[in-house]
C-alpha cells in the first residue's frame, strides 16, 4: 500500500473555482486532480534536469563527427531530408 499523507493547500478562490471545475470535466475528484497536476509539474521539472545533465555529458566534436560521416544505407521512404527552397540571387538582374 503505498504511503500518503495530507497537506492544507490554500488556493486563490479563482483557481480553486477552476480546479474544482476542471476535475468535474474531468470525471475525477479534487484531490485526485491536484495531485495529477502535482506529478505533471514534477515530471516535467525531472524530465528538464535529466536532459541538462546529460548535455552537460555530451560530446559534441564526436557528434559532428558521426552527423558529417559518409555512406550508410539510403534514407527509407519517407524519411528524406525535405528539399532546400531556392534563395533568389541577390544583385544580379
């Protein structure tokens, strides 16, 4: 069974309107959507400071290396790079 414990939390009554609302369309209670939003927030927090580190960690002389090299197979279909628009030539006419 896994461990909770309570906390007052005060909302502005403009936010408690919307989250009482929201969790309504939602079909879920209020407490449920608090700590859903709660979870979204820290996930995405984690999620930010995992890939900060890991390009902390990166090697990027070793990847230009890897992304300029030649041969391999030929790109599946629907996997082409798109073709470059033509810049118009500036100067001549």
């Amino acid at each position: 069974m896994k461990e909770t414990s309570t906390y007052p939390l005060r909302l502005p009554r403009s936010l408690k309107e919307a989250v009482v609302r929201l969790s309504k369309q939602d079909g879920t209670s209020i407490n449920q959507f608090v700590a859903m939003a709660v979870a979204e927030k820290v996930s995405a927090m984690q999620t930010a400071s995992f890939f900060e580190e890991r390009k902390a960690r990166a090697d990027f002389r070793a990847f230009d290396k890897i992304m300029k090299r030649k041969g391999g197979a030929a790109p599946r279909k629907g996997d082409e790079m798109p073709a470059r628009p033509k810049r118009p030539r500036l100067g001549k006419s």
